[in-house]
C-alpha cells in the first residue's frame, strides 16, 4: 500500500531551514497558517483536504519544532526537498531545451524567451552553449466516451491529495487487469479502509476505493476511465509542448518536434495516427504552424507494460525489464500480445497474468508467516483471475500453493485441537530440595511448547495469536521437551499456561493454577504396637495436615478408598507426634500433606509418603569378597527384590563399626530406581589401613521401617 508522507514542516509554514531560529516568528506563523487551515477545511476540493490533513498535524509540528534535534533533523530534509524541487525544474528545462533542438532553426527573439525562462537555473552562456539549432493532416479523430467531468475531478483530487497517478496505482494492479479482478480488488480494498481509523489520508483513500468500484463495475465505465486517462496523458504532452511554443517567435512546430511529441505519445499508449490528430487538432486551436515530417514506414512495436519500453514486435522479451512479451493462451494455446487484455480466440483473461503473479507472491509470503487463512483467500482471488484447466505453469504453482496451504491449515487446526485437549493437563511436581517446580506435560504432534508462568489466567483457552505476542503475556520458562523448570517459592500463587508454537503461531491451551506449599520433612513411623507413631517437620507457617493411610494401595490425593484424617499442629505439638491407631498388623501406606490457607481456598502440598512394613520387611543380605592382586567387590541381595534406599558402608580398623558414625564412610552407595534382587559394587579404589572391617547402615534411619539387614560373619566383612 502506498503510504502518505507528511509535508516539511518548515516548508509548511514559510520558514528558512538555514536561518537562525526564531520562536516568536514560529509561532506567529503557526497562528496564521491555523487560521488559514481552519478557514479551508470547511470546503470539499483537494485545498481541503490538505488543510483538515494539516490542522491534524498541529500538535506533530510543535512536538517537533520544540525538541532542538528534531528540528534541525527537519531543516535538513528541508534543504533536500528544496534540492529536489530544483531538480525537478532542471528536468523541465531540459525537456524544453529538447524541444527547442529539435527545430530546424529558431529566432533570436525566441531564444531571449528561452533564457529568460531559465536563466535562474542555467547560465545565459550555458543555455547558448547546449543549444544545436541555428540562431538566424487528416481530420479530428473523434473522442470516445470518457468519465463524466465531476467524477474525473474528484478522482483525479483524491489522487492527487495522496501522490497516486491512477486507480491502478491505488489497487496495487496492473493496467491490464481484467474488470471483474479490479472490482473485486476495490471492494476488498474498501472494506479494509473501513476497519481502519479514519485519519484524513484513509477517508481519502476509502472514498476512492468507492469510486473504483462504480469505475470497474462493467467494462463500458471501465473503458471510460481509460479513455479519460489516456486523454489526460497526451494533454499533459500538449500542454508541454504549448509551453515550448509560447516561447516561440513564429509559433511553428517543427519536424523533429512532431516526431519527438509522437514518440513520447506511443510511450503513454497512443500510436502514431491516433496522436498525430489531436496534435493538429491542437496546432488549428492555437493557431500554430505544423510543419509535418516525412514520417518513417511505422513499423510495429509493443509496450512492455512492466517498464513502459517501446519493443520491436518481433521481439520476445523487453529489452530493459526482460518481461515476456508474447503468451501462450493457457485455455487455447494462442499466442497472444502483452499488450491485449483478453485472448482474441477465447476471450481469456490473459492479462490478468500480472496479477496472478503478485498474488501467488504474495501467498509465498504469507505461508511463510503462518497465515492459512489469508493465503487461502489470496489463493481464491488468484483462481478467479486465472480460471484455467490446463497445465500451465501458473495454474500449476496456483495447485501447489493450494495443496501446501491445505495442509498448513490442518496443522494449525491440529495445532488447535492439541493445545486445548493435550496440554489440558499439566503435571506439576515440587523438588523442593533443589527449590524448583517441574511442569510437564504430553506432546503434541506437531510444533513446540513453552510454558508460561503469570499471576493471572490468561484465558486465551483455544485462541491463536503472533508467536511475537508470546514474550508479552507473561514469564516463559525455561523448557526442555516435554517439561520446563521455574523457581519455588512458598506460598507463591501462580499459573501455567502452554501455548504451542507452529508456523508463526502460538495456540493457547487453558491456564491451570499452582500454589507452591512447603511440604513438611523428615516423615518417621515407630511400631510400639497398636498404633503407627508418626513424627515429623512442621514447614513454617502450616498449621495444619491431611494424613491418609490405606492398608492396600498408596492414598491417591487424600480421597477414598484411603482413610483421611485432619492433623492440627496444636494437637501433634501437645504429644510431639501423632498416633495412627490401626486395627490389622498388616503393611499400612501413608501419605501426609501440609495445608495452607489462602482466603477461602485450600491448597495441599504434594507430601510425602511411608510405606510402613509391619509384616512385609525386605530382607536384605551383603557379604564383601576379596579376590587377588587387592580385587574387592560388594555384593547385596534383597528378597523379595525391590529397589533399595540410599546406604552407606562405614569402616573402622581392627573391628566392627557399631553405628554409622562410629567409623569413616568409605562408600556411598545410591538409591536403586528399579526392582534389583542382586547389586554387586566395586570397592577396588578403596585406599584402607590393614584389618580394616566394613558394615552396611541405611543413610535415612526410616528406612529400616521397610528393610532387616542381616550382617554376614566377621570373616565376610573385611575390606583389607
């Protein structure tokens, strides 16, 4: 879309960009030039326009002219748009200057005119030294239809207000676009300009879309404007010309200006005969001499409609842009100019291959940026244009986009469904040794997932929006496939929201809520008979627990088939324990999580578990073996087999240690993740004194609530 640039500032109100600034003189002229705009607005032509557009600049132009570096940045592009505006009017005098040599002979008199005329910005001397010339037809061809002279006019301001030469140039299309593609565009264009703000620049713009709709509707209103646009072009070369002529003392036109004037009017569209009429048409009006040349045999030439070159018919490509400039009618196989709108066989749309082209780019762009949506309506604008069943190139890349936009639109709807029903459920477990919370979740099919931590729901369950917007919305985690990592902190309420990231895209699954609550530590059972004597760590600030115990399975969330029982900490620090009475001598499972209380809601700690082994103990059996050249190895056997906690083996020379801390540690050994009836450990590496003895301890002395350790003889304990 082309955009409207704001003018200079300085420019805007009379000031010299390279003179000493003066607030006063600033001022007074931004009163004046305010009521001069004000005094504008109120009518319906261009002036005002340009005047509601500059009184909306108002607060732009003080912002600006206050901050000392924007304005200086302003007086420089000042200087340059005063440059440019020379510059534009060295290419008048230079088209002048080509006319006047393209006369046979011109009078003194009308060379003074001439100098006169720009001399301010050549030389005398220079304009003489540059000029190469000596010093000393049919009836009016009749004009078709053209718009109506009210709806050229508002066109033509509207234009002219945002720096646009034609209704094309508005749509973004190319001249040989076919009528129902343009009216299609207009009114997709229209729609846009609506759903945004009307600034002056987008009410000009909407009410020229409009236009173009009433223009384009049928090919007769169409052919209208053409025909007023093709008038309005060589007007402008006549108007050139008549400028050239004033200057004129014997108000002729010579040869060579015919041929230069026919020649700039074939670049616009018009062919020799066809300009050479209004030409004299013109002259008659004028009262100028025409001295026609001897034209050449005309031989026949193409426009390039991407570069406006004027191309031997013969010729395949442009010679400046390389565009082809014959195509096979992809209905009918014709070859057909591109000059032609339609194929003169089959009346296919075949100009409409320019569009096509900007379309199917413009679908490359978007399947790029994740937008389905889009690129399908892209791609039904550019099979209405090119509405063919062959094989053609275009109608092959039109297929292609289609299959590759279809399948692009499954995954996104996959994506969807995956972000609403796969992470629905997160599973959030606390480390709170390590003070971090572990979020995981399943994955999804396709695209990647980020977990993001807020202190509100999002509330985006099933929405799409810009991956750009992610960062936005609140702290994305660090993540690692199928789970990510945040910081715990106690009593912190928070939210997890997944989003799943594909093409672009990040599709929102629902928010699920998390309190971190301290858990509480150290869990022990005795069994002094009758009753399970728990003990264990209060966490700050908990004044209350849920304890649940089931004699079969583990309490699964403190509910049936577990018994749950509401534990104060009032009524455990009266005895310093708690007594779980149990009716069976059986294996009891115990789960026991700290409460916390906030408002009106309660929030449970993951907690932790016992199983308490009253008549299922593992036993477990060691022995160490010496072998030759200083081998040692440890063996250990449990039955039945199950994974072991973490021991330690403890040494002391000349005898037995008693107790875990009377000796030294000289193994750790690691809790078993699996069910392992035996477990062999290399102790080769230890460095021992001589009669040195080692003796197996449980590093969590609740472990031997699950566990019998049977020492083998002294003889099988000697580590040297």
């Amino acid at each position: 879309m082309v955009m409207l640039a704001r003018p200079n500032f300085f420019l805007l109100l009379d000031l010299q960009p390279d003179s000493s600034w003066d607030q006063a003189l600033f001022e007074k002229r931004l009163r004046e030039k305010r009521i001069e705009w004000s005094r504008q607005s109120g009518g319906v032509a261009r002036k005002a326009l340009v005047a509601r557009q500059n009184l909306a600049l108002i607060s732009k132009i003080q912002e600006v002219m206050a901050n000392p570096e924007l304005r200086t940045q302003e007086a420089a592009a000042a200087r340059l748009e005063i440059s440019a505006t020379s510059q534009a009017a060295y290419a008048q005098f230079e088209t002048q200057l080509a006319l006047m040599n393209a006369k046979d002979a011109i009078e003194q008199e009308e060379l003074e005119r001439f100098i006169h005329a720009f001399e301010h910005l050549c030389p005398a001397a220079d304009i003489r030294a540059r000029l190469q010339v000596k010093v000393m037809a049919s009836g009016v061809v009749a004009a078709p239809p053209v718009l109506e002279a009210a709806v050229a006019r508002a066109i033509a301001d509207r234009l002219d207000f945002l720096r646009m030469h034609t209704l094309y140039t508005l749509l973004q299309l190319p001249a040989l676009t076919s009528t129902a593609a343009l009216s299609r565009a207009a009114d997709h264009f229209y729609t846009r300009m609506v759903a945004l703000q009307p600034t002056v620049e987008v009410v000009a713009k909407m009410e020229l879309a409009g236009l173009a709709s009433e223009v384009f509707k049928s090919d007769e209103m169409r052919a209208c404007y053409d025909a007023s646009l093709r008038l309005a072009s060589l007007s402008h070369l006549l108007t050139e010309l008549e400028e050239h002529v004033n200057r004129s003392t014997d108000q002729t036109i010579h040869p060579r200006q015919v041929l230069l004037f026919l020649e700039q009017a074939r670049k616009v569209g018009w062919d020799v005969q066809e300009a050479l009429a209004p030409l004299k048409e013109y002259a008659r009006q004028h009262t100028w001499i025409i001295m026609l040349p001897a034209l050449p045999p005309q031989t026949e030439t193409l426009l390039c409609p991407n570069c406006q070159q004027l191309n031997q018919a013969n010729q395949h490509y442009c010679t400046t842009c390389q565009q082809e400039l014959h195509t096979e009618c992809p209905a009918c196989g014709q070859v057909t100019s591109c000059e032609h709108m339609a194929c003169g066989q089959c009346g296919f749309p075949i100009g409409n291959r320019y569009l096509v082209d900007k379309l199917l780019e413009e679908v490359q762009d978007l399947l790029r940026q994740g937008e389905g949506v889009e690129a399908s309506e892209v791609l039904n604008q550019a099979e209405r244009a090119w509405p063919s069943l062959s094989k053609d190139a275009r109608t092959q890349w039109i297929m292609a986009h289609r299959a590759a936009t279809e399948r692009l639109l499954d995954a996104q709807k996959q994506a969807r469904i995956d972000a609403v029903e796969r992470l629905a459920k997160l599973t959030i477990h606390e480390i709170q040794a390590q003070q971090i919370v572990r979020i995981s979740w399943d994955l999804p099919s396709n695209g990647t997932v980020i977990m993001l931590q807020s202190a509100q729901p999002l509330q985006l369950e099933g929405k799409a929006l810009p991956a750009s917007q992610v960062e936005s919305l609140g702290q994305r985690l660090e993540s690692n496939g199928n789970f990510a990592i945040d910081r715990w902190r106690a009593g912190a309420s928070v939210y997890y929201t997944p989003l799943l990231l594909l093409h672009q895209w990040a599709y929102a699954g629902p928010s699920q809520r998390y309190v971190c609550v301290a858990n509480v530590r150290n869990l022990t059972y005795q069994y002094p008979g009758s009753v399970l004597r728990l003990r264990w760590d209060w966490p700050q600030d908990c004044q209350e627990v849920l304890l649940s115990s089931h004699t079969g399975v583990w309490p699964g969330e403190h509910a049936p088939p577990a018994t749950t029982t509401r534990v104060s900490r009032a009524t455990y620090e009266k005895q310093g324990y708690y007594d779980l009475g149990i009716s069976l001598h059986c294996d009891h499972y115990i789960a026991i999580s700290s409460l916390m209380q906030l408002g009106e809601e309660e929030f449970l700690a993951e907690g932790l578990r016992v199983h308490a082994r009253l008549a299922s103990k593992v036993t477990l059996t060691y022995e160490i073996k010496n072998a030759a050249r200083g081998k040692r190895s440890l063996h250990l056997f449990t039955e039945p087999h199950t994974a072991l906690p973490v021991m330690l083996l403890v040494s002391k020379p000349g005898g037995l240690p008693l107790r875990k801390t009377d000796g030294k540690v000289v193994q750790r050994i690691k809790a078993t993740s699996g069910e392992k009836g035996r477990l062999i450990i290399d102790l080769s590496a230890l460095r021992l004194e001589p009669h040195t003895l080692g003796k197996l301890f449980f590093e969590h002395d609740i472990s031997y609530g699950e566990f019998t350790i049977h020492h083998p003889a002294e003889h099988q304990m000697r580590l040297s």
